[in-house]
C-alpha cells in the first residue's frame, strides 16, 4: 500500500511543470512595482509628519511669543510711537525701565554674541539698539525654544485707538510663514 501512494504521489508530481523564465520575469516586475509604491508612499508620508512637526512647533512657539509679547504691552506705561507704528516703550519686567526698548529680531551666534537679523526674521529680544548698532537686552525665549527647526520670529506693534495690535511672523527655514494677529489692551493709562 505503501507503494501504491509513493507512486501516485510520484506520478503527480512528475505531471508538475516548473515556473517558466518569462513567469519568473513578470513576477519580479510586478513585486518590484509594489516596493516602488510602497517606498513612495512612505517617503510622502514622511515629509508629511515632517510638515506636521514643523507647523506644531511653530504653534508653540507662535503661542509662547505672544503670551509674552501680550504681557509686556499690557503693563506699559509709556511709549513712543511714529505714526501708527510703535517705536519704543519703557518696560519693567528685565529691569529695562531707564531705557526706551523695543522687540528686536536678532541672530545669536554659537558664542551667544547678538547681531540684529538682516531680513527682520530672527529670536525676539526685548532690547534697545545704539547708534553704533550694539543691541542689549534680553531673548523673550530661549534659543532651544525656536527647536531644532531653526524656526524665526518677527514682530511688528502699531497702535490704534488705545489698544496695541500685534502681527507676529514666524518663518520655517524653508522660507513658509505662519501668521498670529492679536490686539492687546493696556492695562494702565499710557504716557505718549
């Protein structure tokens, strides 16, 4: 009996054609068209989270900006404006109240020294510039807090009817902005 089914498994399997070169070759395209999607969906993905992270941390850093910046001109008492656009104010929270300051991008360099940011994107610092170009003051936020994007800020204050608006740019270094407009009320009567 034993011989019996040897046989027939033999017969059946000798009846067994193997896979042609050309089969193999079809096979092979079709598998390596699949890796082809497959890889370009996970790259597109990829910079999609990418992205994601990006615009997270810009909404972070957007948020941690303005809650400062909204503090700082909510307890100013005097300030200086040129038309609409304020120019300086006295501040009193980096012990800065003898001197006008201002919100001033800056670049800050692997030896902490400051320059002010050629295209107006850069960490905020709170500050006052001379007539020489020395900026003093203090960063709004620490230089990790702009992460590891290399993320820029800008801002620009104007006043209109007794209130400060305020149009904070942050840029990615791809060069796309992100854009927060908020009006800030003084809390005290302001000396003009």
């Amino acid at each position: 009996m034993n011989t019996r089914i040897r046989n027939k498994i033999a017969r059946r399997l000798a009846d067994r054609k193997g896979a042609s070169i050309a089969e193999m070759m079809v096979t092979m395209v079709i598998l390596l068209l699949a890796m082809a999607i497959v890889i370009s969906g996970v790259t597109l993905a990829n910079g999609q989270y990418h992205r994601s992270l990006i615009l997270s941390e810009e909404k972070v850093l957007a948020s941690s900006l303005s809650n400062l910046i909204q503090s700082e001109l909510a307890n100013v008492r005097t300030v200086t404006i040129s038309g609409d656009d304020l120019v300086s104010f006295i501040s009193k929270s980096y012990g800065l109240e003898e001197a006008e300051c201002s919100f001033i991008s800056v670049n800050v360099a692997e030896d902490h020294s400051i320059s002010k940011a050629a295209d107006g994107f850069g960490e905020l610092l709170l500050g006052t510039e001379s007539n020489t170009g020395k900026i003093s003051g203090h960063l709004l936020l620490s230089s990790a807090s702009y992460s590891t994007y290399k993320l820029r800020a800008k801002v620009q204050v104007k006043y209109y009817s007794d209130a400060f608006h305020v149009i904070l740019t942050i840029k990615d270094p791809s060069g796309e902005t992100s854009m927060t407009e908020f009006d800030v009320l003084p809390l005290n009567e302001l000396n003009i």
